[in-house]
C-alpha cells in the first residue's frame, strides 16, 4: 500500500475500528497458524495431495475462512470511511 493511501487509511479509522482491525489482523495469523500446523502434521503429505481431512482440520479452515472475512469487512468500511473523508467539501 502506498504511503498516501496508508495515511488516509489510517487518518479515516476512528481508534475503535483501528483496534478492530488489529484484532482482527492477529486473529486471522493465529487461525492462519493453527491451519498451517495442522496440515504440516498430517502424515504422508510428500506422497501427494490425496488427503481425508479430519473434523478438526476442518473446524480450523473455517475459523480462518470466518477471520479472513471478518478482516476484509472491517477493511472495507475503513476503504469507505477513508472515500467519504476524501469527497467531503472543505467548510
């Protein structure tokens, strides 16, 4: 993201949303870890890619899918906020 669009990104969130999408942004690390571990532990994985995933495994698949939306709304409504701000008129 370039410096100008960083800068009205930042200046349009109010510090509650700006601490939601922090939030949001480690919550989707974690969950985005957890998956990583998961299937780095699944045996057999250097014999091809034909592999019955567990309940478990898909629970974490999920919760990344549900934090990577979850992130993506909050950026929208900041993309948003930081539109509006630039097409308010000046008083």
């Amino acid at each position: 993201m370039a410096l100008r669009s960083r800068v009205a990104y930042t200046l349009a969130m109010p510090k509650e949303t700006a601490v939601d999408v922090a939030a949001a942004r480690k919550l989707l690390e974690v969950a985005r870890s957890s998956l990583d571990e998961a299937v780095a532990a699944l045996p057999g994985l250097e014999g091809g890619d034909d592999r019955m995933a567990t309940p478990a495994l898909l629970g974490l698949l999920l919760n990344a899918v549900r934090a990577k939306r979850q992130l993506d709304s909050l950026e929208v409504l900041v993309t948003e906020a930081a539109i509006s701000i630039r097409l308010a008129p000046v008083q």
